[in-house]
C-alpha cells in the first residue's frame, strides 16, 4: 500500500525544495491528523493503564535510558495499523526479529538509524525539521528488578503523544508535551534483556493544549531524560514542606506513600537543622507533619539557602533540596518573606542557546539563566509550557523567581469538557513536579486567550485547580488588554480570580510607534500587583539604521527606552518580563535575510550575539530604577 510513498529522509533540506516538502507534508498533514486521532482511538488498551508522576525523581538513584535510540519514522503510523487501518497486533511494539507466519516483516529496528535521547528529533536530522509526526523509539536494555519491589519507566517529557511498551506489553500512554510521567512496568519487566518501544506523535490536534496555532517551533520527540525508577512496594510518590505563611520558623507539610496501609510510620528529616518528625499514614497515604525551625535560615534572591531534606518509610528514603520562603499578595504588592519585593525579569522559551532546538541539558540551564543574571534580574518568565526540572533546580540555586505556565495558549478549544481535561491534567503534573522549588512565585493557568465567558469559566476552573493543589503560591495568568485610543484598559474578568495580573502589551511593535508609549495611559480594574509579562520588537543582532527603522538594533532600543519610561508610571507595577531573552524558532516567522523562522524579539540572538537593548534592560535592572516594589511611585 505505501510502496508509492518516497521515504522521509531522501528529502534534501533547501529552500527550494521547502516548497515541495511543504507541499508534502501539508498532505502528510492532514493524512497524520487522521490516522493520529484513530492512534488515539484504537490505543485504548495503552489507556487503561494511566502513567503517575514520581516527585524528585532527580534525587532518586535510577537507571538512565539516554542515548542512542533506535528509530522509525513513520508519517502513516504503519507501525500500528494494516492497510485497512486495523489495529495490528503484529506492530512495531513487538520489536520481532522474525517472519511471524507467512507474511515478509518489513521492519527491523536494529538495522534503522538512530536518534539521540533527550532531543527534539527536528534539530538532529535535516529531513525532520519540519516533520510533524509519529517516529517509533527502540532501545533494548538490561535489568535486574529486587523481588516485590516495583518499577516505573520514567519520562522527563515526551512532544505530544506518546504510547510505551515494554518487551511488547503496552505500558502506558500520555498527552502533553512538556511534564514529566512515569509508567509502570513491574509486570512488563523480566531480570536480564528486556526492550522498551515508544511511539511518540507529535501532531497537533485543535482539541490538544497546546491547540493548532503556537509562535514557537513544535519540537518532537523524547525531549527529556527517560530512566529506570525501582522502588519498594511501599514508597514516597509525593511530598510537600514549606514554610507556613506569617512565620518564620514553622514548617508544615505532608508525605504521600504509595502502597502504604494506614498507620505506617514515616519521617521527615532535615539534618542541618538538628530536625526530625515522625508521623503516621492516614486513610489517603497521607502524614502530615509541623516542624518547629527557629534557625532556619529563609530562602531569597539575595540569599537561596537550600537544605537537604530526608523523607523515610519503611524501605523507602527520598532525599531532596529545597529551600523555605513565604511568597504572598497585599494589596497590590508582591511580599517574599514577608517584605514587599519588585520582579525585574525577563520572558525565556526552552530553546537551546547556540545549538538551537528544545533545550534540555545542564549547559542550556546555565547559559539561559547566566544571561539573566547578567541581566541584573531577579526574575524569569519561563514561557509558555514547563521548562526541564534544570531549570526550576538551577533557579533555586541562583536565587531567581519564577512564573511557570501551561500552555493554554492562544485559543484553545474552551468549551470542549475534555481539553479542560487535559489542561488540568498538565498543571496538576507541573504542580506536583515543582511544587517543593523555592524559586517557583507564581503559576500562570494561560497566555493570550480569547475573552469569552467559556474562556474565563475554563480559566477559572483551573485557577481553582491550581489552588486546591498548592495554596502555598500565587495565581496569574497573562492576559490581553484593551486598548481605546492611547489608553490601556485592564479589566479582563478572569483579573477578579487572580492573585496577580499579567498583561501582554505590544506597543511599539503590533500597535503604534514606540514613542507613543510615552503618552499611553494605563487604566488598570484590579488593585492587585500587575506584572507586565511582554513587550517588546524583532530585530536581527548587527541590523542597524535609524531608531525609526523597524528590525533594527537601534529601533528596538528605542521601544525599551519608552516603554521603562511609561512603565514607571504604572502605579501597581510589581514586575516586568520582557519578550524575550532569546531569539527562538517559530514557524510564523518566515521573514527573509531577518528571520528565518526565528522569532527575533530577543535581547540576545540564538548564537550569543547581545543586542543594544539588552544593555538598556540591564543597566535599568542594575540601577533598579524601573518599578518599585512598595507602595505609589514618586
Ligand atoms: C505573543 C505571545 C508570544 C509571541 C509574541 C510575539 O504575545 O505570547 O508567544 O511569541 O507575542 O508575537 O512575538
């Protein structure tokens, strides 16, 4: 049936055979957004088995599945079903070596290249690039699993739709590209040789969250770590220590066991501090605990003081390193440890520096938030979906605040009853994977949606979400704002369920000419601190001309330097997050010579370049003479 169809890597990746290629895959297109919803379909067995999510599994010891995986490209997913597009049971998830039968196999992972794990598949192979897909990953391995004890295989983050087996029994399936989860295959495993397949898909679908339309490239594959968890039958999956709000010295929390009958003993540690807890189990596998700290030192910008944490039960230990701080609202101020604090930020996307494609490594983490140290900021909006655990680790380190996102981005489908589903199901997982990070300040449920009474009942049913599962933070969510004539009017309904309001404004770029930033006014609905979480103007690092110039250096110069000017006259202002550190690939972005499908709003360019703003930004962070943290500006 698919003899006719040339393989994807005869491709060769110029410009003029793009068109061609496009051509192509618009039909690839349209024929995978088919044959994946029918994936989804005929996948219910995989769906039975719904992946968890192991908390501080970067602390755990595991058995690392990085490297060298071999692939299958396949844009008819013919690896799952037969010409008449039945599911087969002889597909590629049974990794055979030999003719089942009297039918030819016509695949054979061994012999089939391989791709890199963690990493996208676009930036890995120039026949990818563009690819929108599914692409199978194989890789064999040995293990021995302790008896009675249980095994998960676990994935840091897999775009968009991936389906796991092991040694060919479905494992587990999972929606969401950018939050990690965890698969059972205890029953699946044998000691010695085993192997695992994973199908990963990573087509868009308009009732996906993300939905169709996004301004960063869809990087896909197994863009994060995948491991080996073993665990005893009983064992830690959750916890959360934090210090209780309006003190200094009381830390309250909870252990989550699994497999834990009621009564079993657990206890929480922090060794540095001479403290020890013991509590027992409840009914839900829950202990809770109240920890008396009188020296324990607060964790700030200034000061990130992380401790290491000890959770014991029965077998299990689970050791993490978190640091304690109250972050919470008053009036329209932002107070860290009780004090009024004022983010000076930067917006970041999870785009590797210099090499490109979704960032992932230990490098990547500390080029991207060096440069925003260098910045002088305290602050990083990472944009628009969970940036790698790195990330949130190396801000706890170096003392910077985060805004963390899901990406309800632009106009997802808000009436549909199962994408509030998957919405929820993404926050609850980016909630529970960082919600013992000091750095972590807010939690953002959305970024640019469509004002209409099904957007905000979607939006506030997740900031309730967000609540129930951590009370401990702050709300937002980054809105659109109204615009009449030069004023700028915030009064977006879903501002009434925040704790802090983000707002988008493109004054400079999208609307009008950066000076008129000096005569805009802002009328702002709610007392309640305001971040503004983008502004900003495409340039090409070394473009220069006259600051009237759009694209040039001196052009988005000029629009930093009006609009700090009109942001200081914002009188509930706590924090700002320019668009955007980084120039960063977007397939919306075709401009010839200037942007290449690169969107060119960053302060530094994809290879390191600095632009002219990022020297104004910075000097005004260092100066600290944009925004202040309490009460009316001078
Ligand atoms: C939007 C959006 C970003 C986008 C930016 C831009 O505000 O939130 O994701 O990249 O505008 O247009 O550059």
């Amino acid at each position: 049936m698919l003899h006719h169809f040339a393989p994807l890597n005869e491709f060769p990746l110029d410009a003029v055979n793009f068109i061609a290629m496009d051509r192509e895959l618009k039909t690839f297109r349209s024929v995978a957004i088919f044959l994946s919803l029918i994936l989804g379909a005929h996948l219910a067995a995989l769906a039975q088995t719904q992946p968890t999510l192991l908390t501080a599994v970067d602390h755990r010891k595991t058995t690392s599945l990085d490297g060298a995986w071999h692939t299958i490209v396949d844009p008819y997913a013919t690896g799952l079903y037969d010409f008449h597009q039945h599911l087969r049971d002889d597909g590629y998830f049974q990794n055979a070596k030999r003719e089942s039968g009297d039918s030819p196999l016509e695949y054979d992972f061994a012999k089939s290249p391989t791709l890199k794990v963690p990493g996208d598949w676009n930036t890995q192979r120039d026949a990818l690039f563009l690819y929108e897909g599914t692409v199978w990953y194989q890789k064999d391995f040995s293990y021995s699993k302790a008896a009675g004890n249980r095994l998960f295989l676990h994935v840091g983050a897999a775009n968009y739709r991936s389906y796991v087996w092991v040694n060919g029994r479905p494992g587990c399936q999972h929606e969401g590209g950018f939050t990690p989860f965890d698969c059972e295959i205890t029953d699946q495993i044998t000691n010695g040789a085993n192997f695992a397949v994973i199908a990963v898909d990573s087509t868009r679908l308009a009732n996906g969250i993300p939905t169709l339309q996004t301004d960063w490239w869809n990087y896909g594959g197994l863009t994060r770590d995948v491991s080996l968890v073993e665990v005893p039958a009983q064992f830690i999956d959750d916890y959360t220590l934090q210090l209780k709000r309006g003190t200094k010295d009381q830390i309250d929390g909870w252990v989550h066991m699994e497999g834990a009958t009621p009564g079993t003993s657990v206890s929480a540690e922090i060794p540095e501090l001479r403290l020890s807890e013991k509590a027992t189990v409840d009914a839900d596998g829950r202990a809770f605990f109240h920890l008396h700290a009188p020296a324990l030192q607060l964790w700030s910008p200034e000061h990130p003081k992380l401790y290491r944490v000890k959770l014991l039960s029965g077998k299990d230990t689970l050791e993490d390193e978190i640091g304690f701080r109250t972050v919470e609202v008053h009036g329209n101020e932002i107070w860290l440890n009780g004090s009024p604090i004022f983010l000076r930020g930067i917006s970041v996307h999870a785009e590797a520096p210099i090499r490109t494609g979704r960032a992932y490594t230990d490098q990547d983490a500390q080029t991207l938030l060096g440069w925003v140290r260098e910045l002088g900021a305290n602050f990083v909006r990472l944009a628009h979906y969970p940036h790698d655990e790195r990330m949130a680790r190396l801000a706890d380190k170096m003392g910077l605040l985060v805004w963390s996102e899901v990406p309800v981005y632009w106009a997802v489908q808000f009436e549909d009853p199962e994408v509030l589903a998957k919405a929820k199901q993404q926050l609850r997982e980016m909630i529970r994977r960082d919600r013992n990070k000091a750095s972590i300040l807010l939690w953002s449920v959305a970024n640019e949606t469509p004002l209409t009474p099904a957007r905000t009942q979607f939006l506030s049913t997740l900031v309730t979400t967000a609540r129930e599962e951590d009370p401990s933070r702050l709300i937002t969510a980054a809105l659109l704002v109204r615009t009449e004539g030069m004023q700028k009017i915030v009064d977006d309904p879903l501002g009434a369920s925040l704790d802090v309001i983000g707002v988008n404004e493109y004054i400079g770029w999208y609307e009008h000419k950066p000076e008129d930033a000096d005569k805009t006014e802002w009328q702002i609905k709610f007392d309640k601190p305001l971040i503004v979480s983008e502004f900003g103007g495409d340039t090409k690092a070394g473009l220069h001309g006259t600051a009237s110039q759009r694209w040039t250096e001196e052009y988005q110069a000029s629009l930093y330097r009006h609009q700090l000017g009109m942001l200081n006259r914002i009188p509930s202002l706590r924090g700002l997050s320019p668009w955007i550190l980084m120039d960063f690939r977007s397939p919306r972005r075709p401009l010839p010579g200037i942007q290449d499908f690169f969107n060119r709003k960053g302060l530094i360019s994809e290879s390191g370049k600095r632009k002219q703003a990022f020297y104004i930004l910075q000097k005004a962070y260092q100066q600290q003479s944009v925004g202040k943290a309490h009460g009316e500006h001078p």
